[in-house]
C-alpha cells in the first residue's frame, strides 16, 4: 500500500493558537511541523525590521523556495504553520488548510496578554473580522480544500479531536459559517469594534 504524503496548512490570524494546535497535531499524525515564523528568523529569510510595528518583515519569495525544497526532502505528513503560509506554499502540493478563528474579544484579549502594543492588537483583531486569513487561504488553494476551526473557548485537546474528525473523513470541511461582524452585531458589541477610539488613537 502506498500511503501518500499529506501536506496540511495550518493558518489564522496572529496569537490564535496555530503553533500549539500544529505542535499538538504534528505529534499526533507523526507528522514535521514548519513553523514559518521560526524558521524567517532562523534562515533570516527576513527583509527588514519594521520599526513602527517592531517586527521582522518576512521574505515571501526566499520563504516559499526554501519551502520548496524543504518539502521535497520530506517523506512525512508535513504541517506548515503560519498567518502567510498560504501565501508561500505551491497551492497544488496543499491538501488541506485549516484556518483557526477566534472571537474578536478574545482575541483581543490573548494579544493584550502577549504584551501586543494596542497598533498590532488594533490591526490583527480587525484582521480576524474581517477575514483577512481565510480570504488569502481561499485565494490561493480554493475554497474546496479550507476547513475553519472556531478555537473561541475551547481546550487543545477539543479543537485537536475536530481536525482529527476532519482529516479521518468522520465530518466535512465547514467553510464560510463564521460571520464575527454579525456575531458582534448580535452581542452588542459591534460599535465598540468598529469604532475603538484606542485605534483611531493609534494612527
Ligand atoms: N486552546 C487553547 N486554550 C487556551 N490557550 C491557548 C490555546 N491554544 C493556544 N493557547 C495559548 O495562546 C497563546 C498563543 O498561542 P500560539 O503561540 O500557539 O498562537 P499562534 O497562532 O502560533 O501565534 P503567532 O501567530 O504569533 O505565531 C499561547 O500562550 C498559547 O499557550
Ligand atoms: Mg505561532
């Protein structure tokens, strides 16, 4: 029997737990794990240092070719794990792209705990309303291939056995249920997210 070699993305807006849910389902699957944030920075595969956002900017290009051949010498199940990573991977090598989402509030409120300055909450909270990772994924593998997973809430080892339901073929891929403008709208909470006046004061 040959078993081929499964190649999963693993996306989301920044500090919506990617890297534990792949280092989790990596261990599972005995798959190798990539994540593309640590591996920027280990082959400074960067271009400069934003100064404004105080970050690294990644090198799209020499990311994704080291992807490439990275890939190539890789017999395992592979989990790339990055918000880009849709944006650096051979959309045809793909096979499936699970894109986590989380609750504006509580996304707001993990990047408060990671010691985000209120610019980069402000700019990857609207990120996550709007869609901004799933579009990418959407645009560049296609729609059949995207799975959201909703991590609002929920324990590792929960979101862990939903990824596990999918990849075994026990439940379908859900695309396109998630609304956070409408959830917030419903839960009052719309104004306050829009219209933040600690992120007007940012610009
Ligand atoms: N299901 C969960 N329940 C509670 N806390 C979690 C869960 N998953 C992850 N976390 C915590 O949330 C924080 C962010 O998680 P993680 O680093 O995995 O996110 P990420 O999406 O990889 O972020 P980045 O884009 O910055 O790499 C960590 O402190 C992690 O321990
Ligand atoms: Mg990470």
């Amino acid at each position: 029997v040959v078993k081929f070699r499964r190649l999963i993305v693993v996306t989301g807006t920044p500090g919506v737990g990617k890297t534990t849910f792949s280092r989790l389902l990596a261990k599972k699957l005995n798959a190798v794990h990539i994540d593309l944030g640590e591996l920027a920075l280990r082959e400074k595969l960067v271009t400069a240092f934003d100064k404004k956002r105080r970050t690294y900017v990644a090198d799209l290009k020499r990311i994704s070719s080291k992807l490439r051949k990275l890939i190539k010498s890789i017999q395992h199940d592979i989990i790339i794990d990055g918000h880009y990573a849709a944006n650096v991977v051979s959309p045809n090598d793909v096979n499936l792209v699970f894109v986590l989402r989380c609750h504006p509030q509580e996304l707001e409120r993990k990047l408060k705990r990671k010691g985000f300055t209120s610019r980069k909450i402000a700019e990857n909270v609207a990120a996550e309303i709007l869609d901004s990772c799933l579009l990418d994924a959407v645009n560049s593998c296609g729609v059949q291939k995207i799975c959201e997973i909703d991590v609002t809430n929920r324990k590792r080892t929960e979101i862990l056995e939903e990824a596990l339901n999918v990849l075994e073929g026990r439940t379908g891929l859900s695309v396109g249920k998630i609304d956070w403008l409408k959830k917030l709208e419903e839960e009052g909470k719309l104004n306050r997210f829009i219209s933040l006046p600690a992120y007007r004061k940012t610009k």
